[in-house]
C-alpha cells in the first residue's frame, strides 16, 4: 500500500469522525477538528518530505478575520438590543394578528440572515418568537419553524451569510449584487412555498388568540424598554447601517468588517479584549481543521483526481453539470462537510468555465447550483446547520409541543429534498431563459 493511500484513508477516516462527532451533543466539533487537522497535516508532512508550511498555506485568513469580526460587531449591536428591537417591534406592528405575525417574522429573520450569520439570527429570533407564543397561549412549532427554514432560505441573498458562501465568493469574485441578481426569483420562490406548507400543516389548524392574551402581550413585550440610551442606540443603527452599505459594496470585505469594529470601540470606548472573549470561536476553529484536512487531499493530489473524476463524467453536458452539481454538493454538505463540498467544486468549477464553459450564462448557472445545493439541499441532517442544532436544543430544552428530534428530522429531510427539486427546476429554465435572449 503507497503511503498517497495511505494518507488518503487516514484523511478520509478524520472526515468520517468529524461528521460523526458533529452529531454527538457532548463532544467538542471544535477540539476535535482542530486536533484532526493538525495531526494529519504534521503526519502527512513526515511522510511526504513536504514543508508544513505548504499545508498550512489552505488555511482562508480573510475568511477567520471576517468571521470573528463579524462576530464581534454582533456582540456590539447586541449590547444595544438592535435586532430584538425591531424584532418585538414586528409584534406591535402586527398587532399580534397571529398568521401576520407569522409571515412577518420568518421573512424579516430570512433578510436579517442575509446579513448575520445563521446561528445569530436564531439566537435573537427563536426565544422572542418562543416566548410571544406562550403569552398568546398558541402552538410555537409553525412559527419555530418557519424561523428556522427562513434562516436557511436567506442564505441565498448574500455572500456574507455564511462561512461557506464567503468561501465561494472569494474564490469567485461574487458580489451582493450578483446574490440579489441571480438569486432573489429563488428566494422569494422557496420562501413562499416552505412558509404556505407550514401555514397549511401546522399553524392553519390552531385556535386563534383571546384578545386579553394579545393585549397581555403588548403590554408586556414593549421595544421602548430596551433601549437604554437612546442617542447611542441610534448611533448604533447608524453604524449598521453603514456597515451594510459597505458590505454592499463590496470594499475588502475582511479589512473593512475589521476597521470598521475598530473604528467603533474607538468610538464607543469599548473593550476589544473583552468582545473577542465573547467571540464564538467554534466556527472559525472548526475551519481551520478542515482546510488543514483539505489542503492535505490538495497537495497529495487527491482533490485533483476527484475534481478530474467528476469533470469526466460531466465532459461536455452542461445540463448534467447542473444537476450533478446540486445534487452531490447537497450529499457531500449533509452528510460530510460543506465546506469540502464548496472546495472540490470550485476546484470543478475553475476547469470546466476556463476549457469547457466559457460563457457568462455558464458561470453564473454552475454558482447558482452550487449556492442553492450546499445552502439548501445541504441541510438533510440536522447536524448539518449550526442554528438547526440550536434550534433543536431550544427545542428540547423548553419542551415545544409535538416538536422533537425525529420529527424535525423527517420535515428538514423532506424539505431539503423538495429544494433540491426545485434547485433543478430552477436552473433549467435560468439556463433555458439565458440561451433564448
């Protein structure tokens, strides 16, 4: 047996232990990645004669930046209760009429995921909506739910709204303006229908609220107590805004999220220190180890043979490149990791457009692929999503009826599957649109 074979089982067995301890509650994903990337790539280094530094080049430094100084501006808008503001402010505006309120809330947290990581936006959004449900004595799985897919379906409109999509975007050169261009028919697409299957299944069936219980609740969730100082709150909003602008625009994203935090502890007079302190640190770590594990596939050729392996069996029909492209990136970010999904194919990707697709409607048909394939279709297991595990630890915690585990299993892998199909349909008739003008 080669020692390539050799390290190609050991790389293959990390990945399978990762996946299998991302399903576990009690064991550290970030530990043992870390520990798993490290060890690979020093054995790997040993055995190949190859310098350390070469595996360590694959690690993405502007994504870690970006990521933990993202995290870190959300600690900051936080601390002023900006999002759970708006958030109970939607409440009031809806005037706890409860399917307005339910429609209201799963969009607005589907665009506020645009532009916040996944697991935030379930962190602010889940217990207001769990704890609004309660005082109105109504069922919180329809809206629990509805939060949740809405969080995932807003992946789609921005590069930074998860860790993979900024991987793709670098490597790409995608804009907000292309996610908004490309994506938004989906979105709204996806979005409507997931919410409609919802409404119908399970909030449809409920008794509406008492009208004492609605007042209760206005009278209870205020958003004017939140905020504490009111010039700095707007300051605040103001900096966000700002912040979203700038993002739009695409400028160094890396560099201007981080003077930008900069800029307001300066201003602020906030403590750096303290803020990293708060930083979750697990998905920036959980990186590491796997481009560390990636880089190792990379520089001992393994990638090239898998992205040479697929590029064979697509050859020259871009159609099956479509579909291939939605279904095993769907696959490999269910039940391996998404991001290895979003590498080997960029690495398909930088062959195919440069000898085989070359025109604009290829390039922009394959992305739209693989976004939708690895941001939706990528969820068929719970463990898959960072915030569908917090969602199901919320979930389990407060005891939300005829909501567990299994249950949300089955509804996430159904829908994962219905996005996939819908994934399908949808480039088909993009590419068939693009061709014919």
């Amino acid at each position: 047996m080669s020692t390539n074979t050799v390290l190609i089982i050991f790389i293959s067995l990390s990945f399978v232990l990762i996946a299998v301890v991302s399903g576990r509650e009690k064991a550290d994903l970030m530990v043992w990645s870390l520990i798993l990337g490290v060890v690979v790539s020093i054995a790997a280094s040993l055995i190949t004669g190859i310098p350390l530094e070469i595996y360590w080049e694959n690690i993405p430094v502007s994504t870690i930046i970006f990521l933990v100084f993202f995290d870190v501006l959300v600690q900051i808008m936080n601390q002023e209760y900006i999002f759970e503001y708006f958030a109970i402010k939607i409440i009031h505006l809806t005037k706890s009429k409860v399917r307005l309120f339910y429609y209201t809330i799963s969009i607005v947290s589907a665009l506020v995921s645009a532009v916040m990581m996944d697991i935030s936006v379930a962190l602010i959004f889940i217990p207001i909506i769990y704890r609004a449900t309660t005082i109105l004595k109504i069922e919180s799985r329809p809206f629990v739910l509805g939060v949740a897919f809405s969080i995932s379906i807003g992946n789609l409109l921005s590069p930074y709204s998860a860790a993979v999509n900024i991987i793709i975007s670098d490597a790409a050169g995608l804009t907000i303006g292309w996610f908004f261009t490309n994506l938004f028919v989906f979105f709204l697409f996806a979005e409507g229908i997931t919410l409609l299957i919802i409404d119908i299944k399970y909030l449809g069936i409920q008794a509406p609220p008492t009208n004492r219980a609605k007042r209760i609740l206005l009278d209870i969730m205020d958003p004017n107590l939140l905020i504490i100082k009111k010039t700095r709150f707007w300051r605040h909003i103001v900096y966000l805004v700002g912040i979203i602008i700038l993002l739009f625009l695409n400028i160094i994203p890396y560099l201007m999220i981080m003077v930008a935090v900069l800029l307001i502890c300066l201003v602020e007079r906030k403590s750096l220190g303290k803020l990293f302190q708060g930083v979750g640190w697990g998905l920036p770590v959980l990186l590491i180890g796997l481009f560390l594990l990636i880089g190792c596939l990379k520089v001992i050729g393994t990638l090239t043979i898998i992205e040479q392996g697929i590029s064979t069996l697509i050859g020259e029909k871009f159609v099956l490149a479509m579909i291939l492209t939605l279904i095993l990136t769907a696959i490999i970010g269910s039940f391996i990791s998404r991001t290895f999904a979003a590498v080997v194919f960029l690495s398909v990707f930088s062959t195919l457009l440069s000898e085989t697709f070359t025109l604009p409607l290829h390039f922009d048909v394959l992305y739209i692929a693989l976004i939708i394939g690895i941001n939706l279709g990528g969820n068929m297991i719970p463990s898959a999503s960072s915030h569908v595990l917090y969602t199901l630890d919320f979930v389990k915690k407060n005891k939300i009826l005829h909501l567990d585990f299994k249950s949300y299993t089955l509804i996430t892998f159904i829908l994962s599957i219905g996005y996939i199909i819908m994934g399908i349909i949808y480039v088909l008739l993009y590419y068939g649109i693009g061709l014919l003008i």
